[in-house]
C-alpha cells in the first residue's frame, strides 16, 4: 500500500498519501468549493453518505502544507480494474500535475489492474 508520496511543485513541497479520517472535512471543503456540479455530494442530504464512501473506497489526497488540494476516490471491482469515480483538484492548483500524480498511485499500488476514469469532462484526462 502507497502511504506517501513526496514531489517538489513549484518550488513547494506536495504529499500525496491515502486518506485518512482526519481529513475527511478539508476534502469536504475542496467540494464545496469546486460549486454546483459537485453540491450532490456535499448537500446536507448527501455529505454523510459521501464521507463514508472515502472512508470504503481507495482514496488519495494531496496536500500541500497542510492544505487538501485535490483528491481521488477509486473502487476496486476485485478482479481486473480499479475504476476512478471521483478525480478533483482546487482551481488554484491545476495545471501542477497533482491529478497526475494521485492517478500515478493507483498505478503503483494495483500494477496488475488496469485503471478507468469515469468522467464526463474528458479534456481533463487526455
């Protein structure tokens, strides 16, 4: 199991390490911040269920100093693929590779799996 992650994004250092429950509301806050398209899993309705899908599922984050910058949520259908349902970064720290390097996880920690991104905004994912 990948725990930890260290890189250098301009000239800051960027941890990328599985979830833990202490994170659970800065990756809420990251959320609410990305704004409609993403209000279903933070409506009062939704948000317990979807912090108790980060806790089951393969979840990654990265950090910066502290600060939750992105995240992904993965499910292993225990056979041949892991399949990306959640893949979000802040806007103020896109274009950094930080989407890169939480995918570059699954990849080294199921390297016989093959890994999809379900996605309806495929530009990100070229």
């Amino acid at each position: 199991m990948i725990e930890y992650r260290l890189w250098i994004s301009e000239g800051k250092e960027m941890n990328v390490r599985r979830y833990r429950k202490e994170d659970e509301e800065k990756v809420m806050k990251v959320i609410e911040i990305e704004g409609e398209e993403w209000e279903v899993n933070h409506s009062q309705k939704n948000a317990e269920i979807y912090k108790k899908a980060l806790e089951k599922c393969i979840t990654y984050v990265a950090d910066e100093d502290g600060e939750i910058c992105g995240f992904s949520r993965s499910m292993d259908d225990h056979a041949y693929e892991i399949i990306v349902v959640d893949l979000l970064v802040t806007p103020k720290h896109r274009g950094r590779g930080i989407g890169k390097q939480l995918m570059e996880c699954l990849c080294d920690e199921y390297p016989e799996k093959q890994v999809y991104v379900m996605s309806d905004v495929d530009v990100y994912y070229r």
